[in-house]
C-alpha cells in the first residue's frame, strides 16, 4: 500500500483536470492504496521568493504551506495540471517551486 498525494493545479472545481485526478485516485483505491487530493484553487500558493531562509537547518518556509506535512508522510506526489501555452499551470509551479524549503 502506497500513501499517495494528488495536487490539482485547475482553478476549476469539477473540470478536467480534476476529473482526471478522481479517476486516476478511483484506479489507485481499487489497488489498495490511499490517496489523499489537495485542490490549489482553494489555497493561496504563491512563487517561492528566494530568502533562503528555509535552507538554514530547519526547512520551514517563512511564507508558510500546510500542504507540506502530506508531503512527508507520502510515498508518491501526483501533480494534476491543464496545460496552459504547452506547460502546466502557475499554481503548480509555485508549488513545485516551494518544495525545495523541504528538500533535504
């Protein structure tokens, strides 16, 4: 079993994108592993603003995010995104961009 975490990168509830992710969380359940989906329309995630401060021995970013104690208990991150001009959305790239305050 697999503790799986999926982050919906739409701003649309019920779109696609997290049409998709549901499908995708209904295969994994089937298999027997648990899934947990942040949608980050309902956060405000923004860029990484470069401090450093996250790097100074206790990675905790100063900006904050709840979204990073899923982050370690997971085996597996799931990023679910529409592709906007051939790349995926901006709330998913912040968030990819927030994770190097965790990054060990």
């Amino acid at each position: 079993m697999h503790k799986i975490l999926a982050i919906i990168g739409s701003g649309i509830k019920k779109g696609n994108t997290d049409k998709l992710a549901d499908a995708y969380r209904k295969g994994a359940e089937a298999n027997g592993h648990v899934i947990h989906k942040v949608f980050l329309g309902d956060k405000k995630i923004v860029g990484c603003q470069g401090c450093g401060a996250c790097q100074n021995g206790n990675h905790i970013c100063v900006i904050g995010n709840d979204i990073y104690p899923l982050c370690k208990v997971c085996d597996t991150i799931v990023l679910a995104s529409p592709l906007y001009f051939w790349s995926f959305s901006v709330s998913i790239k912040a968030f990819i961009d927030r994770l190097s305050a965790i990054s060990t």
